[in-house]
C-alpha cells in the first residue's frame, strides 16, 4: 500500500538515523549559543552524501543534490539581506536534500507548524521557571532573535518520521 508522502519509507528510516541526532543537536546548540556550528551541517549533507545513493534512484539522488546547491544560494541571498542567519541558511541547505520534491507544500505547512509551536514554545520557557533549567542560554537574552534552528531541526526530525511510517 502506497502512503501518502513522497518520499519513500525506506529513505526516510536509512536517513533518518544520522539526521535526527543531528537535528535535535542543531536545536540544543542554537538554543544555547545562538550558533549552529558548521562541523553539524557538513555532517548533515555528508551523511546525505552518503547513504543516499543506496536508498534512492541515482537521478533522484542527483536532483536531491541539486536541491542542496539551489536552498544553499537562495540562503545566501537571505543572509545577505538579513532575513535569517548563516547557520540557519547553511542548516536548511544541508536539510533540503533530505526532502522529497514532492513533499514540498507539506514541508512547508510542517514547518509553519514547527515554526509557531517553537517560538511560542521557547517564548513561554523564557518568561517562566522553565528557564531555571538552562539558565545560560544565549537564546534568553538575544532580544528580539530566536533560535530559528529549533524550527528547522524539528521539521527535519518529524518529515522524516512521519516519512518512514507514511512514505511510499
């Protein structure tokens, strides 16, 4: 039976392994030093690299590639104008290969939620108790900034899930 996703189950697992650790390190580093650190991100796209030619088509794999190059100046081009930070640019360039084309719109509804739940989330942690358990933090203090790694990493992690147990 055919799921209702893209990107098939099997891809989804095999990538699933080294992007989820990656991604919720991602979230951890850019919570707590405002800074998503490029060893991450080489290992992000490094693993796609990889495990993808053993999981996917090898024409998919090349346009899966492609993605990375196209998210990865269109990131640039962001940071240049100040719309998101290089970390999260370099992040999100090392994610796009993960993602099946297909799977674009629902991404980017998975990632509106991501982004939402996030923000309100780290919001609310800031200004209660909940802040005590991580009391260094520079996402508390850097005024109106917002980890966007927190987002970005979550929407990695649960595509992926929701890939292996939904994907085709």
């Amino acid at each position: 039976m055919a799921g209702p996703m893209e990107i098939t189950a099997l891809s989804a697992a095999a990538l699933a392994v080294p992007a989820i650790p990656l991604s919720m390190f991602t979230c951890w580093s850019d919570m707590r030093g405002m800074r998503i650190p490029n060893g991450t991100v080489l290992l992000l796209a490094g693993a796609f690299v990889l495990i993808g030619p053993f999981v996917l088509p090898f024409d998919t794999y090349l346009w899966r590639l492609a993605q990375l190059a196209i998210v990865l100046v269109a990131g640039i081009i962001a940071n240049a104008g100040g719309l998101m930070g290089a970390g999260d640019a370099k992040f999100a360039a090392a994610a796009a290969p993960y993602i099946a084309l297909g799977d674009l719109r629902f991404v980017i509804a998975l990632f509106t939620a991501c982004l939402l739940a996030a923000f309100v989330s780290h919001r609310l942690a800031k200004h209660t108790p909940l802040r005590r358990l991580a009391p260094d933090w520079e996402s508390w203090s850097r005024g109106g900034d917002f980890p966007m790694g927190l987002a970005l990493g979550g929407t990695l992690s649960i595509y992926l899930i929701l890939g292996a147990i939904f994907g085709n």
